[in-house]
C-alpha cells in the first residue's frame, strides 16, 4: 500500500476543467504529474471524478455508455492534472469509433511521459475483465502508482464487498504500488480514501521534482 503522509494536501474542489482532446497531440504540453482515470465504459469514471473534486457536474456522468469519447483534462493545480480517458470495451459502438478511442487511449499509455498514476475503474460486479487485466499489468510494466477503485460498491452488502475485495487482491499480483479500495458515489464510500492515496502520489511527485532541481 501506498504509504499516506499529510503532507501537502491537495484542495481537489480547486479542479477546473481545461480541454478536452481528441488525440494526445492535442493535449497540453507533457509536464507536471497527470493522474488518469480509465476503465470500461460505463465503470464510472466521470462519476468518481466529480465525488474526488466535489463538484456535481464536472465530468459529465451518463446513462449512456461511451459518453466521454474524448480526453477531458482537469487542472487541480499548476503542477496536477486529471485525466477522464475515453471508456474501452462498450460493445455497441460502430467498430471504426471504437478503434479510434481505443488508439487514443493506447497513445496516451505509451507516450505521455506526465502520466505517472493511474486510477482503474471496475465495477465492484465485473472485476478484472480481461482489457482490465491488461492494463494492470501495462501500468506494473511502466512502475505507475496504481489505485484501483470497485465502483458502485452499494450494490452489495459490506460482507460480500470484502468477499469481491480479497478476490480481485488474490487474483492481482503481490505489489506495493497496487491500491484497492471499494468505492460509492452514492454512499459517500472509498472517497476519502482515495484523496489520501492521490496525495500521497502527488507528495511522491513532488520529492523526486525536488531531488532534480
Ligand atoms: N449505484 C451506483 N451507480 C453509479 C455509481 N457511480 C456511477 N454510477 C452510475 O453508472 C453510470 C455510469 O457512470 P459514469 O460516471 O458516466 O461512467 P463512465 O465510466 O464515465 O462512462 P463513460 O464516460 O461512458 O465511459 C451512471 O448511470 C452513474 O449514475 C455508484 O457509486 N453507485
Ligand atoms: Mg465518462
């Protein structure tokens, strides 16, 4: 586990939407710490952005799968951004737009260098699916923080929550820079939780900045 100091906290609500963009060429010059959101479609990545920086309408959350198709980047501070990356595996999507967020996604993995935690997106229901597990193991390959989040953990009981938790713990490899934690928008669960892991990466950030100057 991501060890949690208090040291610098983050004012998430200071979050401010920048652009939104199409491919990462047109993203903002590659610098500072970026934190991605990614998932499947649907997993609620919108929605647990908006619970993070306590703002209602931030992200645009939906009903409709693949709603977010572009890179919708958020600046919570000079130095930190947050990354609403387009949903994969929606099924009903015509195959060529579906190939082409799929690319952009994969663009922004292999090259943005800013990019250095990674916040996965499963529902608690439908764990580890397998574009899930790839990226798992895409983010251990580049040593990213990562902090899963088992959204819409109100559909089950604390009892089977813990039961789904210790699941995706034994299905993953043993690794420190892996965070589970079960998470609610709308029982307010996992919220605080993950602003202290998302501090904590951003205290990371800022000693090994300081080490270069
Ligand atoms: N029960 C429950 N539903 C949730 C929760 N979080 C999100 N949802 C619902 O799940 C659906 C999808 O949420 P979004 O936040 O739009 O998901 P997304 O991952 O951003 O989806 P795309 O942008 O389409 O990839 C919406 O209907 C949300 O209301 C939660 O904690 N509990
Ligand atoms: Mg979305």
């Amino acid at each position: 586990m991501t060890k949690i100091t208090k040291f610098n906290q983050l004012d998430f609500r200071q979050t401010k939407f920048l652009l939104s963009a199409p491919n990462i060429y047109n993203m903002p010059t590659d610098e500072g710490l970026e934190i991605a959101f990614a998932g499947r479609s649907n997993a609620g990545k919108s929605s647990a952005l908006n619970a993070i920086t306590d703002q209602k309408n931030l992200a645009r959350s939906s009903k409709t799968p693949g709603r977010t198709q572009l890179i919708n980047i958020f600046q919570v501070n000079n130095h930190l951004s947050l990354i609403d990356l387009p949903g994969y595996g929606f099924a009903e999507v015509p195959l060529a737009v579906k190939q082409e967020w799929q690319k952009s996604l994969g663009e922004y993995m292999q090259q943005r260098k800013a990019m250095k935690g990674i916040v996965i997106l499963m529902d608690i229901r439908h764990p580890l699916k397998p574009l899930d597990k790839q990226l798992i193991d895409w983010s251990l390959e580049s040593n990213l923080n990562i902090l899963i989040l088992l959204t819409k953990a109100d559909k089950f009981k604390r009892g089977a929550q813990k039961n789904q938790l210790l699941r995706v713990k034994n299905d993953l490899p043993k690794n420190k820079a892996i965070n589970i934690v079960p998470f609610s928008v709308l029982k307010k669960q996992g919220i605080e939780e993950s602003i202290n892991i998302l501090n904590s990466w951003y205290d990371q950030y800022l000693s090994e900045e300081a080490l270069h100057q």
